[in-house]
C-alpha cells in the first residue's frame, strides 16, 4: 500500500508563509526553508520591537525636551525637576510635542517654572 501524505495541507502550509513573505529580497520569497526562516526571525524583531519601540520613543522625547530646555538656559533634569516641584503633570510626550511644533507654549511653560 503507498505512503498516505496530506499534500493539500502541507501545501497550503507553505503557501501561507510564501504569501507572507512576498516582497522580500531574493530566496527570501519563494524558496520554502529560506522563506520559513526569514518569516519566523521577522517575527522575532517584532516581538521584540514592540517592547523597544516604547524605549527609543521615551529616550526621543527626552532629547527633544533637553534641547528645548537648553535654549532657555536649563538642563533636562533641572527642567522637570522644577516641573514636579510646581506641580505641573504634562507627559514627557506632550512636553517634547510642544516644543517641536509650539514653541510658544513650551516657553510659557519654562517661564512658569522659573
């Protein structure tokens, strides 16, 4: 009796991930070892880029905020040092927000806390 194998499913198993991984470069798309390689290592950047895209953006913002500090004479952390000290709760986010498209207000606030 011959060997009995699901082609249909093992099939449509390589199927799926060659249709994921369209657009690459070379073997990457439509050799099947290659391509299964590629697809699971993309995944594993992404896991892992989920949780370090939250770090790059926090270390952004910090850089925006001390370059704004810094044109009004102050350092970063003397900056929200005086910022906790007066009681003014804005997030990191929307401080490095307003110094990059309203200078304005950033300044209103440097002034408030000087």
């Amino acid at each position: 009796m011959p060997r009995s194998v699901n082609a249909v499913a093992s099939r449509a198993r390589r199927k799926k991930i060659l249709k994921l991984t369209r657009g690459q470069f070379g073997r990457r798309k439509n050799v099947w070892t290659v391509a299964k390689n590629s697809y699971e290592k993309g995944q594993q950047y992404a896991y892992r880029d989920r949780r370090n895209k939250k770090r790059y953006f926090r270390s952004l913002w910090i850089q925006r905020i001390n370059a704004a500090a810094r044109m009004y004479g102050m350092s970063y952390s003397v900056f929200m040092g005086k910022l906790h000290k007066h009681n003014i709760e804005l997030s990191r986010k929307v401080l490095a927000d307003l110094a990059l498209n309203n200078p304005e207000a950033f300044k209103a606030i440097v002034h408030q806390v000087q």
